[in-house]
C-alpha cells in the first residue's frame, strides 16, 4: 500500500470513527425515549437497563452505518479540496478515481460486514430484545407497577401506595379494577392493607397474595327495573390471590409482537423456507376457499342447462329446454321460499368472501414483511457503497470540510434516502408495489445522483453549471433590451 493510500485511508477512519460515535450515541438516546416509559419508575437497576439497551444497539447500526460513510466521506474530501491537497495530487498525476481506489475497497468490504451483520448479529439481537422484554418480568416482577397511580396488568389496573423489599415485591396499600370482560368498565374492586408478588424464572404465573382486605363488586341484574337500586355484593379476606400472566405484565402484546416480528429475527436462509411454506399455505387456502365457495352455490361442476332431472324418475334424465324465468315453475309460496333461501345464501356468501379476502389479506401482510425483511439485508450493503460514491465526489465538489456545510448535505441526502425507503416499504407492505421495488426504490433513485456527482468530480465539473442558467436568460435579456449602436 502507498503512502498516499494509508493517509487517505487513516483520514478517512478518523473521521468515520468520530461520526459513528456521536451518530450512535444520538440514536441511543432516541431509542431510551422511545421505551421510556418501559424503563423509568419500573425500579430496574443499572444492569437490566444496560442489558436492554444492548439489545436495542443492533437494530440501529442500519441508520448509523449509512449516514455515517456519507457524512465521514463528504468531510474528508472536503477537507482535502479544501486544503488543496486534490490540487497537489492533479498536479502530480493523480486523478480522483485513483485517490478513491484505496477507501472503494474498504468500502466494498464494510459493506460485506454490513450484511453479515445484518443477516447474523441483528436477528439474533432482535429475538433476544423482544424475548427479554416478555420475561423481565419474572426477574423483577413490580416493574409492571408503579407507586402511586394506576399500572395497567393484564386484566387487572392496580395502584400501590408503597413498594419495598429487595425486588420491590412487598405492596402497602393495594387498591385493584378488574376490568369486565363485556368491554363495560370496571365492575370488581379490591382493596388490601398489604401484600406480596411471588414469581420464579421456572413459571410462567405471576401470584399475587393480599392480605386483609375487602372485595367488591358489582351486581348487574337481570330485571331492568331492579338496576336502579345498584346492588353490589362485598366480602372480606384474610389471604387472597391472584394469578396473572406473565406475559400481560409488558404493556406490548407479546403474542402480536412475536407475529409482526417473526421476519426481522429470520436469516436469509430461514427466510428463504419461511416464505416457501408462506406461498405454499396462501395458495392452498385460495384454492380451498373457491373449492368451498363452489360447493356452496350447489351447482355441479360439469351440469348441462339443457338436461334436467324429473322428479318422479330420478333416475333416468329427462331431456327438456329451460324456460326463461325458471321461478314460473313453482307456486307462488314456493317462489317466496327460494327468493328467501338465495337472499339468504348471497349474504352469507358476501360475508364468507369479506372475512376472507381480510384474512388473505393479511397473510399477504406477512409474506410482503417477510420479503422486505429478505431484500433490507441486501439494501443496507449496497447503501454503504451508495452513500460513499455520493459523500466523496460531493466532498470534492462543495470543497467544504468540517461540521459545517457538509452536514447540511449529509443530513438532506440521509433524510430523502430514509423517507423514500420508508414510503416505498409502507405501500408495498400494502400490496400498492412489489416488495422488491418498495425495499430497493431509495437506491434506485438516489444511485443516479451517486453517479451524476462522481462523473462531474472526476472530470472538475462544478455541483451546478450556472452557464445552463444563465446563458438562456442573458440572451432574452438582449433580446427583449437591445443594446443601442453608437
């Protein structure tokens, strides 16, 4: 390696590494405000916080990695244009492609490190993350409740007015909603001087034991006349427990979350059989479904209209024309009776194919996230290489290092890159696109500029010809005021 390739390179991972650090430590800190409400007054002690933020750390290393090449590429050949070392280097013979060689193939190789990372390390990460959320609770079980105001748990809204012990476990005046299961409020209401959470790692239950207290709730009559006297039944205890479900202690839906999720904790090997069994399971049921729905109109597959079957002789077929209205046949009580069925099955029909088409509906959800997911480990490779063709002939160009002008670009470029990806992701996981182009339209859209910028660099065209501009409203200038001959 030359000298001029280690300065080069050496410039480069300075810069890089700087920006990186800062760009990951200001995406931390929006993942902690994100899950905030997760993590303060849960009484978590310093380790779970670090454990959960580790977690979280791969999921963002696809924004930071990107927007980090372009904003390091932008300075560092700014810096160079700036100081004129480019000039120095034309003067001796040494074009911008060659002084680009060296950082292209270490590009190039963070970019394979890029997909590895985000084919191995990221699902790993993710199912560790959506794992440890569902089952921190058993290893602190009063994170779910918070002193002094209502904690939604599960079927229960519970207010503690102390918590203490070890693991924050022992309760001090307990007051508990439980909710209907009609949807109509709260009808159940307990109430308890003290009491205690008991949970182990081994059980997926969470216990609830209150001690001394009161149990009230109310008695909705089946008269309507007796409602007005709002009856309630009360009772007292000594002991009293309840048992919960883990899994409600996190206020995200476990279940839900393990479903829209599945494809982000996939490699691309598992993702590849994942979609396989996918298309296979939607194509089967699309041919179950309209199997079914011909069945239920009762007309045979292969029938005949001009072959109808007597009805004394069900045997033999008897050769007759349909007239045209077929309900002249029957009696007018008969007509009322079909008319009724038909209606009948139309609408049920109507019904089955609307509950249907959601459902398929859904599952093409699920195919297209899972294709997204597929075609995004590729993206982020190939956005590392587009984000530095893009940041190191800018760089040139605007001739502008620091944490000025080129964060500026930077964040512009980074922000319509995201924007387009996010856009193209959302209508394609709504069916609007392919998956493959709502994963790949950011790239296809901003590799043109990475090439327009890199040709205009290497052949010292500026970012913007004003000459195009001006010229053609300089000569309807002349046109419209001509200059007087003396």
């Amino acid at each position: 390696m030359k000298i001029l390739d280690k300065y080069l390179l050496k410039t480069f991972l300075i810069t890089f590494t700087t920006v990186f650090v800062i760009l990951f430590f200001i995406f931390i800190l929006q993942t902690v405000w994100l899950f905030i409400a997760e993590l303060a007054g849960k009484d978590l002690d310093i380790a779970l916080i670090i454990k959960f933020l580790l977690f979280s750390m791969p999921r963002i290393i696809p924004l930071v990695l990107p927007l980090s090449i372009l904003l390091a590429s932008i300075m560092t050949f700014g810096n160079l244009a700036e100081n004129y070392e480019f000039a120095a280097m034309k003067s001796s013979g040494i074009s911008l492609q060659r002084a680009m060689r060296s950082l292209t193939v270490f590009i190039l190789l963070m970019s394979v490190v890029a997909f590895f990372f985000a084919n191995n390390v990221i699902p790993f990460a993710e199912y560790k993350f959506i794992n440890f959320r569902k089952n921190i609770a058993q290893v602190k079980p009063a994170m779910a409740i918070t002193e002094g105001q209502f904690s939604d748990v599960g079927l229960y809204n519970i207010k503690v007015n102390k918590k203490s012990g070890e693991n924050g476990n022992v309760l001090t005046g307990i007051t508990i909603h439980k909710k209907s299961n009609i949807g109509d409020g709260s009808k159940t209401v307990i109430k308890a001087k003290d009491g205690i959470l008991i949970s182990s790692e081994e059980s997926s239950i969470l216990q609830l034991v209150l001690n001394n207290g009161n149990y009230y709730e109310d008695i909705v009559p089946k008269k309507y006349e007796d409602r007005n006297k709002l009856p309630f039944a009360k009772s007292s205890f000594k002991k009293y427990t309840i048992n919960i479900d883990l899994s409600q202690l996190n206020k995200v839906d476990v279940d839900d979350e393990n479903i829209a999720n599945t494809n982000t904790m996939l490699t691309v090997n598992e993702l590849k059989y994942t979609l396989d069994s996918l298309d296979k399971n939607f194509k089967n049921e699309i041919i179950s479904f309209s199997e079914n729905i011909n069945l239920r109109t009762g007309i045979p597959q292969n029938n005949n209209n001009n072959i109808i079957v007597d009805a004394e002789k069900p045997v033999k077929k008897v050769n007759k024309k349909l007239p045209d209205n077929i309900l002249s046949l029957y009696t007018n009580e008969q007509k009322s009776e079909i008319l009724k069925m038909a209606s009948s099955n139309v609408n049920s029909t109507g019904y089955s194919i609307d509950a249907t088409k959601v459902n398929l509906a859904n599952k093409q959800k699920n195919i297209n996230n899972h294709l997204l997911a597929f075609y995004d480990k590729f993206v982020i490779a190939y956005a590392c290489l587009m984000m530095f063709f893009i940041g190191a002939p800018l760089g040139a160009i605007i001739r502008k290092g620091g944490l000025g002008l080129p964060i500026i670009f930077a964040v512009l470029i980074f922000i319509s890159f995201h924007f387009i990806n996010t856009f193209g992701k959302r209508i394609a996981q709504e069916n609007g696109m392919s998956p493959f182009m709502g994963a790949w339209m950011s790239s296809f859209i901003l590799t043109p500029l990475a090439i327009l910028l890199t040709y205009r660099a290497t052949n010292d065209i500026g970012l913007i010809n004003m000459d195009v501009i001006l010229a053609p409203i300089q000569k309807l200038f002349q046109k419209l005021f001509p200059s007087k001959k003396k």
